[in-house]
C-alpha cells in the first residue's frame, strides 16, 4: 500500500481510538512526531483526501443508504471516505444475519464498485462480536449516529464506526468541520427487550 495511503488512513484511525466528544483535531498534531519531510507529506495527503471528500457529491448518509439497500435489512457497522486511488469512494460494511459484507460506494457517481462478503461474525474476534451484537440491540443506528454528529459539529461526516468503552457501544463520528475534522463519540442506550 502506498504510504500517503496509510499515512491518511492511520490519521482518522487515531482519531476514531481519542475518547472525546466533538473534539476539534488538527492534523498537525498527529504529525508532529515524524520528521519534517514525513510531516509535510503526510499533511498533503490529508489536505489532499478533505479535498476529495469536498468535491465529493454523494454525502457518507448517503452511501450509507445505498449500502443497506444491497442487502435489504442490514445495518451498517463501519464507513470511511477513501480517496487514495485519486477518486473519492465510501467503503462501508453492512451486518446482516450473522455476516458482514463490505461495499464500494462511488463519491461521484453513487455507483456501487464492489459489494462482497467480508466475513461471517463467527470470524470475527470477540470484541467486534460483541459490538456489533449490541450495534442490532441498540436503538440508534449508524444513520443516525452520522445524522446527529453533524449537527452538533457544524459539519459533514466523512468516517463512521463502532468503538467499546467499558462494555459499552459507542458511535465514533469524524466531522469536517471548518476546515478541520472534530471526533464525535455518541453512546446508544441499550435495546429494551
């Protein structure tokens, strides 16, 4: 994988694991580590991704939706905007009947580009089985979770997904937000059964 690529993928990685609500983040900081040329290129590639994601016409609500549709009764459990091949596309992963698929969603176009099984849950480690058990249980679902972060962060959502503190679900929303991104961890209340 080319570096910038990760560089802007382990950026909103740190951002999703800070345990904050609506927190401003300046990519220089999660830079300030590496070296000057690092640095400097690893802010490029952000820059260069919000700019995608700027120019991007289909909203992360929106992919989301279209995901679901493909499997009619899923709930989605992770999306990220990925511009590192130039284009800006949503990838997103759907759970439904004990699996999860992963799909492509064209930023452009709405076009699905790929839509395939990711894993059954049996696959997955106990955590990530545990957060998306409660993910079906919760009543607030990722729609809404992306829904409300932008409205508290004045902004559009451009990374959504699942984290656990204690036991509990949380929602981790990134917001672009006045030219910056802002972290928003919303928690569900439990199902009722």
């Amino acid at each position: 994988m080319p570096v910038k690529y990760l560089c802007a993928c382990a950026l909103i990685g740190l951002l999703a694991l800070a345990p904050a609500s609506a927190v401003p983040v300046e990519p220089q900081a999660a830079t300030a580590t590496q070296s000057g040329d690092d640095a400097a290129t690893s802010q490029e590639t952000v820059d260069h991704e919000l700019d995608l994601f700027r120019r991007a016409g289909v909203s992360l609500h929106q992919a989301m939706r279209i995901a679901e549709k493909i499997h009619p009764g899923s709930v989605t459990a992770d999306i990220s905007f990925d511009g590192a091949l130039g284009a800006p596309l949503y990838k997103v992963r759907t759970i439904k009947s004990g699996q999860v698929f992963e799909c492509d969603v064209d930023g452009i176009t709405a076009e699905v580009k790929n839509s395939a099984l990711f894993s059954s849950l049996q696959e997955l480690n106990e955590l990530d089985r545990h957060n998306l058990a409660a993910l079906r249980a919760a009543h607030l679902k990722m729609s809404d979770a992306v829904l409300i972060a932008e409205k508290s962060a004045a902004g559009k959502a451009i990374a959504g997904g699942l984290a656990n503190n204690d036991g509990r679900l949380s929602f981790i929303i990134i917001v672009v937000s006045n030219g910056g991104l802002k972290q928003v961890q919303l928690e569900p209340a439990p199902g009722r059964h």
